[in-house]
C-alpha cells in the first residue's frame, strides 16, 4: 500500500473517530437527510452539522442535492474506500429508531409535503 492510500485510511478513521461525525455517518447509512433533520436528532447547532457535512463533502465521503432550500446529504457510494466505510456502518447499532423518532415528531422533510419528488 502506497503512502497516499495510507493517508486516506487514516482520514477515513479520524471521521469515524469523531462521534458526532460517526453518528452522521451511521444516519446517512439509513437514507437521505437534510440539514435540519440531522440538526434535530443530533441536537447540535445547524452551523456544528453543516461544518461536519461540509468537511465530509470535501473528503468524498457524502453527496449533496439540493431542494428548494433544503440540502439533502447521502454517502457517497462512489467514494473510493466506500465499501469499507459501509461495512464498518453495518457493524454498529442501527438509527432507524432515530429516523422514526424524527418523523413521529413531525419534523421529518418530505417534499411531498413542500411540492416536489424525491
């Protein structure tokens, strides 16, 4: 293994070793979520998640679509380590319950609801 792949393992573990960047990841792992989505199960600031979501756009691990006002993030399953990354994912607890939690409060987007597809 050369250098450089070396130094992408590295970075992929310094996100899955912040929790709040691993519960980010754990959620997108589920489905699709916007900013605000994750701002209400994370309970952080909108600034703390879009900070976090910008980083990991930058390193290639998410996507980004944006609807009307809402910036809606997923993994990016073209991400060159992405199937190490989604095999660490499904060895820890699932956030479907966080997910069902969301939309029982309401606060779950869904762009039916604000006019478009999804």
């Amino acid at each position: 293994m050369d250098n450089n792949h070396l130094l992408q393992y590295v970075t992929l573990f310094k996100y899955l070793g912040d929790s709040t960047r691993l519960n980010v990841l754990m959620l997108l792992k589920e489905e699709e979520l916007c900013v605000c989505e994750l701002q209400a199960i994370l309970t952080i600031s909108q600034p703390a998640v879009s900070q976090q979501l910008r980083k990991m756009k930058e390193e290639g691990l998410l996507l980004v679509r944006r609807h009307n006002q809402w910036l809606f993030y997923r993994l990016n399953e073209e991400y060159e380590h992405y199937e190490f990354l989604i095999n660490v994912l499904n060895q820890l607890p699932s956030q479907e319950d966080s997910i069902h939690t969301l939309r029982a409060s309401g606060l779950k987007v869904s762009c039916e609801r604000i006019g478009g597809e999804r």
